[in-house]
C-alpha cells in the first residue's frame, strides 16, 4: 500500500533520518513489494518543506466525518476476526477515547459472534448455536495450566492465542487454582486476577470464586441495539474480593471406581431462565474499575439500577455466594452408555475428544418438566471437555457458560481424588 | 487524469446551449455537464454520471441544462472519480478490468488523494467508489502501531495517565498472548505493530 511506505517512511524520519530503505525493524505480517522508488520524490520534497509532526497532510484526515470513521473501524473488525490478527481490533480501541468508545460498540459479544476480542469477552457467555473450541495445555513441572483459543495446538510456528491461566497451589486443607489473564502472573493483588477453584480436602467438592461480583443485570434481549442496564457505580470501589460463583459437588459411582463419576455444577451466577424461552444470561460489559466501565457510563443507560450487596472482604475470604433472580442453573455431566461390544463407558465427543480418560466430561442442564425449557435447550453439551494427547485437553463450551467458567469447571476435573475415580 | 475520450474540458465563455444534448437522444448518448469547484467543466456520458446518486437524482428532477455544479469537488477528483466510473458502470461486479483498475487506482494513490476521493465519494453519494477508498484507509491502517495511527489521523492521545497504562497493558498482556513454550518463554510476534511505542 502507498501508505504503508509513507508512513513507514516517516517514522523512519521521526526514528532518525535513516535512510530511505525498508525499515530494518522486526518484519511485518504483510510484506508488499517495495514501491520506494516512485515515493521517493515526494518524500524527500516534503521531508524538505517541514518536519512529520507537523506534516499538515495528515491532520486534513482529522476531519473525516464521523460515520466514515465508524466505516473504516468496522472494515478492521469485520476482517480480522481470528487471533493473533484479531489483535488489530484491540489496536483500534488503543487510539483515542473516541475510537476505543467507537471500537468497544462495534465489537459483538462472544454469544452474538462467537468472537473473543476483549478480555471482557472471557467472562461473557458462550454463544448459543455452537461452541467456542479452545485447547488446555498442562505442564506438570509448574503446575500450570494454559487456556488457548483453537482446536488444538497449531503447527509448530504459529501462534496460539492464549486466553487464561491456571497455577495450582496445595495448601493445608484444600487445593487452589488461582486463575489469571498472564501465564507468569498469579498474584491475587495483581490486575490480571480473574478468580480461582478452591477444592475441599477430599476433593469432591470445589467453589469457583470471580475477582468481581455480577455487575450488570441481564440485558433485556439479545438484540444488538437494546439498551443496556448498568448497575450504578458501587460506592466505596468494590475491592477485589472473591465472589463464589459455582459450586461443583463430585460424587461417586454407585458401581466405585469401575463406573464413571457423576458432576454437578450449581451456577450461582447464572439463572435456569437463561435456557428457558427468550432467557438471558448475565453479560458484564466491562471489569469493575477498569477505564472501560467509565466508558459505558457515558453510554446513553436508562433502567433500574440494582444496587448488588455484599460484605466487605479481604482478600481470599469466601463471600455468601452472588444470587441472581431465580433458581440458579444446575448443570449435570451426561451419562456415558455402556458399550457392550468394546466393554466400556461412550459419550460422543464427535472427535474433539480421542483418548479415554476419566477426566472427559459432557455437561448438560439439570432440569424437569416444571422449568419449561425447550427440549431443544435441554440436549444441548454446554461443556465438553477431554484428552487427546499428553497434557492436551479440549475445552469445548457455549452459552450460558463463559470462558472463565467453562475453565475453571475443567480444572477441577484435573484435581479430583481417588475417593471420586 | 482524465481520459480524453470521455471527459472534454470546456473552455469558459463557450456558449452552453451547443452541447446541451437533444431531449430526444438516449441516456446513453447523452452527455452531461459537470463543474468542479474551480470551474472546469467535465463532458461526460450520462450513464457514467448516473454514477453518483446524487448527480442522477438531479438529473431526474429535470436538471439537464446547463452544468451542474459540484462545489465540494476538485478538477483532479472529479477527473478521477470519473475515470472509475468508465471502469466501473454498466459493468458487472466481478468484471475483472474493474478489479485490476481498482486495484492500480488505490495503489497509486496518495494519502491526500485517497482522502479527496473519500470526501467525493461521499458528497456524490457513489457507494462503490466509497467502498473501495475505506477499504483503503482500513487496510492501510491496520498495518500501522497506534502512535503511526494517530499521527495519521491527526489524534491527539486524550487518554489519562491511569487509562493509558491500562491501554498499554491489554496491548501489551492481552494482544501478545501467545502461545507460551514448554520452557515458560514467551513467544510473540514481534511485529511491532501493536505495541504502543
């Protein structure tokens, strides 16, 4: 593009008048043919007249009018919708308040484009159709666990797109897993905290704890342009605390170890109206305090404001868990079927699960007639989760779930005792 | 610049009358005045100026005598806007002389350019012309690191210093998140082109 060597061409000059080949800097992901020759000229009879910053070419693009900005920010995010170039997306929303304000309203969530774009998107619920696949790696000399988007590990080379990580952490009672957006990161004051699984000693029973309490009350329809409902401000900030979320309760095969364990996951966070007809899932739009939810306070917000009690904390205390309205999603892993003729337990992982292990697991809603979900709703695998290879997991999941919940639901199947296989 | 074959500059002073095209002629045949904002006037077909809606609808409502005007436009824009309209009306969309011009008029065009023809195609209201010139600008952009973005544009960086940090953060933490090598090494590209300098 010409542009592309212009602009190359003047940062070479803000750089230190190099000269007027390529830049020598790291390559770029697209590399055109050098058209140096014919822009040549021009630039050395502009760089002649006045200094780049003050170049009065560039600022007349200032004056773009608004909508055809909008235009050009959505051609980038229509483009580039997998990592790692889904990153330009976030680039966009780096400029300027007004390109991140623009930025932040193009970008769908995950339920509405199956897109992870912020790391917003990770504690937005799945979407509705078809799963989000992502891998898990295990490295058993740190104890760390690695969330990455994608089917499976890409070909040497390439890069995958972590999303979070896990470190895992005996303590003298219980097993933790503390949960972060940075694979090197794991302090619970640090702001790449996301939250963690905290098992009791037998190992049959986890909590799941969020760094933030629910801060939006379910958006009224799925529908792009409806209005969203923020919650005021909490007043004094919310601290980073733990809120329990979900509770996994493993139990034992009626038949011991030579039959397959029985999950239940109780999601405080999520009602069983999410699944009902026109339900909807709570959808958190920006982290608390962080520079994006002063951003959507500047939205046009009407509605309610739920004010969200809850009792102060210091850190690691375990808070009564964050009731939403209603009777709260219970999911249930689905019962594998006995094959008489290979004499074992199958699920149909449709082949994003190849090696058998006690770890695999499908979870389903937990519902009766009385809660009137569509069948429809009923059989959908809202996690799955299995080994295809040494320390290679696939982590499949979907609305109502978020990543986050999806993860750590998965890390405690890694820590669950003898007493529950 | 304008092709001869299409456009005719008229000379000021030329009486108008003579080239106003009969009634009874064909849209094909008939020719159209236009004017830039120097004054230039810019014969063209017809068919070729129905390639701004704006122009058609005046022409619709019966302005077919004398030029019309278009005062948001330069004679070296107009040459240009028309020069896409010859490649580009009454032709199919996947007419591939109408993508190799496309792809020869974006490449060799200008910044300053690139955004007279947006402004244009804007005012003329010529949704494919418009199309081409933000496709462009977005391509061009995404190559860029948010300080050439800005510089581009003319921004100024209206973040605080808290929120800055926290920008930087997610381009840097978030953006580079790759994969991560059995050794703890963090592998990411290197392109520089994300992280704010």
């Amino acid at each position: 593009m010409s542009f592309k060597s212009i602009v190359r061409e003047l940062k070479e000059m803000r750089d230190g008048f190099g000269s007027m080949s390529r830049r020598s800097s790291a390559a770029e992901g697209r590399v055109g043919p050098s058209r140096s020759g014919a822009r040549l000229h021009w630039h050395q009879a502009r760089h002649q007249r006045h200094a780049p910053c003050d170049d009065v070419q560039e600022s007349r693009w200032a004056s773009l009018p608004p909508e055809l900005l909008l235009d050009v920010i959505q051609r980038i995010e229509a483009s580039e919708v997998s990592w790692p170039a889904r990153r330009y997306v976030v680039a966009c929303a780096s400029v300027c308040r007004s390109w991140r304000h623009i930025t932040k309203e193009i970008v769908q969530t995950p339920e509405q484009c199956g897109r992870i774009t912020f790391p917003i998107s990770l504690k937005q619920p799945g979407p509705r159709d078809s799963p989000i696949q992502c891998f898990i790696r295990r490295e058993r000399a740190t104890a760390t666990y690695r969330l990455y988007l994608g089917l499976s590990p890409a070909l040497q080379g390439e890069n995958d797109k972590l999303l979070l990580a896990a470190r895992k952490v005996r303590r003298a009672t219980s097993t933790e897993f503390v949960i972060s957006l940075s694979s090197d990161d794991f302090s619970r004051a640090s702001s790449t905290y996301i939250g963690k699984l905290r098992s009791n000693f037998l190992g049959t029973k986890f909590t799941v704890y969020d760094s933030q309490p629910l801060h939006d009350a379910p958006m009224v329809s799925t529908n792009r342009s409806s209005r969203r409902i923020h919650s005021k401000q909490v007043s004094p900030r919310v601290p980073a605390g733990n809120y329990n979320v979900t509770t996994i309760a493993y139990e034992l095969n009626v038949l011991r170890t030579r039959g397959p364990r029985r999950m239940q996951c109780t999601m405080h966070s999520i009602p069983v109206s999410s699944i009902q007809e026109g339900g909807t899932a709570p959808t958190p739009t920006a982290f608390i305090n962080s520079l994006d939810e002063h951003f959507s306070s500047l939205a046009v917000s009407k509605g309610k404001d739920p004010i969200i009690e809850f009792s102060s904390t210091t850190l690691g205390e375990p808070l009564v868990p964050v009731q939403t309205s209603g009777e709260p999603l219970v999911l249930k892993n689905k019962a594998p079927r006995w094959h008489e003729q290979l004499q074992c337990w199958c699920l149909n992982f449709r082949g994003r699960v190849t090696v058998a292990s006690v770890k695999n697991f499908q979870l389903v809603a937990a519902v009766d007639a009385s809660h009137q979900v569509p069948p429809a709703e009923q059989e959908k695998v809202i996690l799955q989760f299995g080994k295809i290879g040494k320390d290679i997991f696939t982590m499949d999941y979907r609305y109502p779930l978020s990543a986050f919940q999806a993860f750590a639901i998965c890390l405690s199947s890694f820590d669950t005792k003898p007493a529950c296989e | 610049m304008a092709s001869e074959a299409v456009a005719v500059k008229i000379q000021e002073g030329v009486a108008v009358d003579a080239v106003v095209p009969a009634a009874s002629e064909t849209s094909a045949q008939r020719k159209i005045l236009l004017k830039s904002v120097e004054g230039e006037e810019f014969l063209v077909d017809e068919l070729f100026a129905r390639g701004s809606k704006m122009i058609s609808n005046m022409i619709d409502d019966g302005f077919t005598e004398g030029a019309i005007p278009l005062p948001n436009v330069t004679a070296p824009v107009l040459s240009k806007v028309v020069e896409y309209w010859k490649h580009h009306v009454g032709k199919s969309e996947t007419d591939k002389d109408a993508r190799e011009f496309d792809r020869a008029f974006v490449k060799d065009a200008s910044s300053s350019v690139l955004f007279d023809i947006i402004m244009a195609a804007n005012y003329l209201d010529c949704k494919p012309l418009l199309d081409l010139a933000c496709q462009a600008v977005a391509d061009a952009i995404r190559d860029m690191n948010v300080e050439q973005v800005r510089g581009f544009f003319g921004i100024t960086n209206d973040f605080t210093p808290e929120e800055e940090a926290a920008v930087l953060e997610e381009n840097r933490e978030w953006s580079n998140a790759l994969t991560v090598t059995g050794n703890g090494q963090k592998e990411s590209n290197e392109g520089g082109n994300i992280v704010l300098p």
